[in-house]
C-alpha cells in the first residue's frame, strides 16, 4: 500500500452484547494517525491494545477511529455478537463458507464462499475486524498476473474478489482465491455495490482444537546456556518446560519476525521497493529479512508508512496478542531495547503458527534465489548468529497427528544449539510418553498438571 494512501474508519456503534471494548489511541509518527482498538475475550488475541470495558446493560459504546491501514483484530466472539445495530456490516464465516450482508442489524442477504487464502500462503485468510480500505472494479494482481473483479481491499493482501481471470480473460482454477475471500462474479458485484470505503467487516474462523493434553515422558531437561526458555503445545497451550519465563531479555534478530508479520499485514506483496540500487517484490523481501537479518529491508518495509508509524503498529500488534511485557522501539531489531519474555514469544510463535505459517516457514528456509526487477539474481544463504533468541516450531507425529511445540530460547550463548537440545527433548519425550500411555500402567499414563496458556 503506497504510503500516501490514508483511509479513515468511521464511527460505529455496538449493542451491548459486545463482550469486550477497548480504545486506544497512540500517535503513529510524523503522521499523527491514531490507532484504536475493540473486543476481545481471554481466550483469543486481538490485534488491539487491551483495556477490557464493559456497558452498561441497555446502552451501546461509539467509537471514532481513524488509520492508514486496517484494524485487525482477532478473538472468539461470534457474529451474532458482533453485528450493530445501525449501519452496514458485513460478516465472512469461514466455517459455513458464507459471507452475510447486515444492513441496520438485519441480515438482508447472504453469498456462498467459494475459496478462501490458501492454507501456509502469504494470502491466508486471517480471523478478525477489518475494515473496506479501497474497492476497484478490476485490480490486477501484477504478481500472479491475474485480474480481481469486483474486488473490495480490507488489508494489505486480503481481498473480497469476484471470479479471477487471466490477461487472456479465461478464468483461474475455482480454488484460487488469491488473498481474501472469493465469490461469483456476480455475487462480488453486489457486495461491492453495497460497501463503501470504511465499512466494517468481520472475518469468523473460531480456534478450535480436539487435541487432548499430551502425555511426555519424565526426561531431565537438557543442560542449556539459556537464561530463559519454554518448550510449550502451540494448539493446547500446555507448558511442557520452562525457566524464567516472566524474565524480559533484549531480543535482537526474533524481532523480525513481528516486522515481517506487520508488512503482511500492512504492505501489498505486488508492490515494489527499492534496496541496495535493486527492486523487488515486497513478498520476495522477506526472504533476505528473516534469513540473514537484513537491516537495510527491514528499514525499508518500516519506510512504507513510516518509521515511527509502523513501529508504533509493532507494539500495538504485540499488545493486541498479550504480549505485556513486550516493546520494540525499531523494526531491525539492532536496538537493545526491543524487549520481550518467554511467555510474550510464546503467543506470538501459536499466532504465527495458526494464521501465518509461511512466516516461519520462510525463517526455516535453507537458500533462496531473488530475481530483481532488472533480472538480476541475488542468491540467500539462511544465517545463523550464535548469541541471543529465537523463535522455532517443531512437529512430532503423535498417534497419526502432528503435535507442534513453540521452543523459545532468550538470552543464550548458543540460541541454535540450545533449540535443539530443547526440540530433542520434545521429540524423545513426546515419542515415550506415546509408548507409556498405550500400557497397562495407568498411573504411568496420567497426564501431569500442566501449566495452561490460554490462546
């Protein structure tokens, strides 16, 4: 998104079945925007700053908010707990794969889902609050060289779309939905005709998980260099192995990983940006930010909308993911006072696993070739620096299912190698624990008292 585009989100008003509402104001740099925030429930992040309210029984609570991106924020209410009462709205299910028109709280007409972002993608279609920023009649993606009729932008890469076509007008597999949420054509036209720019929408996709409590087997902890770490299930939330979990520790590097979570979140992947005398695609970019730690990237993705500004939108993101005791003061993550604890990293390493899986994947990238703009090739080798954090998913097939642990490392002399003395452990604990729960021995196989995370 051009940094000269602002969009302002319009005041609305919620009834008092709202679980929660919260406002924040901060000024985002030199632009003095103001950022704001709304509802959430404890047991889902949002991506606000939290300061939980509650009306009075009877009256509902208005809000006048202004950015120059989309809100987004992610919890469990339901739709019917989010529709106001004047107004339109616009709910998305992506359980029921519909998508409902509200107009003055009446639901007035409903479209059937046809795909929504691509699972592990850069377009996966995240829960939340948004809000229209941008509608067109066609936008051409330039990246996948496909055209988006009827297409209603409401985040950087999220679209409500109409059927794609291609330069020779002959329409995309069914299954393409870009970034957003694909209707028919004609169904994409009516929304479009029924929206304007700031018109709020709801993305529903609840966190659900039928994983029970995984049983480990009582191995030591390995010996680690770490101040602080946590081995911890990503879909539960149960706390296999900790130490200094609350401590807060500079965090160098890892903080690129809420720089490439904002830029997804903020940045069109079509649009290019010039680094070291080369242009490329901003998705291409990532490569580079989260393999070698490039600074002189991850200064450029903050310049989109300013530094200070999208600074300012790294802690309102960690904030909004109840991360309390989190800070950053730059996008590199050069600056010592980019701050977190074991417990903050935690819930960002399930966000990421759950809605942006490619960031991580990404991270874990071995080498990979950028082509420039000028068709140069620039060829990425995946770095490690051996002091300080990081951030890793892990997975171990349990009984035919894929269990996934974050293992977050602070303060280390040798983040790398204290990974995977902690990934080891997980994977050989969780591997007995499976072979003791399937004996005769049911004392063996009770489930110890873990420490839950809520998520």
């Amino acid at each position: 998104m051009p940094r000269d585009h602002f969009f302002d989100w319009r005041g609305f008003k919620f009834a008092a079945k709202v679980l929660v509402l919260c406002i924040i104001a901060g000024t985002l740099g030199r632009y003095g925007l103001m950022y704001a925030a709304q509802s959430r429930s404890a047991s889902g992040p949002s991506l606000v700053l939290i300061q939980e309210t509650r009306p009075a029984p009877g009256k509902s609570l208005s809000l006048t908010l202004s950015t120059s991106t989309s809100r987004h924020i992610i919890n469990t209410l339901t739709i019917a707990d989010t529709v106001p009462p004047t107004g339109k709205f616009i709910a998305a299910d992506l359980q029921s794969m519909v998508l409902t028109l509200y107009q003055e709280g009446v639901a007035i007409a409903k479209y059937p889902i046809r795909a929504k972002g691509e699972v592990r993608s850069p377009y996966q279609t995240s829960p939340g609050f948004y809000t229209v920023l941008k509608k067109e009649s066609d936008h051409f993606n330039s990246i996948e060289r496909i055209d988006l009729p009827w297409s209603i932008q409401f985040s950087g890469n999220y679209f409500i779309h109409g059927g794609p076509y291609g330069n020779d007008g002959a329409p995309v597999a069914s299954s393409y939905a870009g970034g957003g949420i694909e209707l028919s054509t004609d169904d994409a036209r009516s929304v479009y005709e029924f929206t304007e720019t700031g018109t709020n929408i709801f993305v529903y996709s609840p966190i659900r998980t039928a994983l029970s409590s995984l049983v480990l087997d009582a191995i030591p902890a390995p010996p680690i260099s770490a101040t602080a770490y946590m081995v911890a299930d990503v879909d539960t939330g149960d706390v296999f192995l900790e130490q200094n979990v609350e401590h807060s520790f500079s965090i160098a590097s890892t903080t690129r990983l809420m720089t490439a979570l904002v830029a997804n979140n903020a940045i069109m992947f079509d649009k290019k940006i010039a680094v070291a005398k080369e242009t490329f695609f901003v998705g291409d970019l990532l490569y580079p930010l989260l393999m070698k730690s490039d600074n002189i990237i991850a200064k450029g993705l903050a310049q989109t909308h300013g530094t200070e500004g999208f600074v300012d939108w790294m802690n309102v993101t960690a904030k909004s993911l109840d991360m309390q005791s989190t800070r950053f003061v730059d996008a590199m993550g050069t600056s010592t006072e980019n701050v977190s604890n074991a417990n903050d990293l935690f819930r960002l390493a399930s966000y990421l696993a759950r809605e942006k899986p490619f960031i991580l994947d990404i991270a874990n990238t071995p080498s990979k070739e950028l082509i420039a703009d000028s068709g140069n090739v620039r060829h990425i080798e995946n770095t490690v620096i051996e002091k300080g954090s990081s951030i890793s998913v892990v997975s171990v097939p349990v009984n035919g299912v894929e269990r996934r642990a974050a293992v977050i490392v602070l303060n280390s002399e040798n983040y790398a190698a204290d990974a995977q003395a902690l990934t080891d452990w997980f994977t050989q604990s969780a591997l007995q624990g499976t072979d003791i729960a399937g004996t005769a021995c049911l004392t063996c196989a009770i489930i110890p008292p873990y420490r839950k995370i809520q998520l």
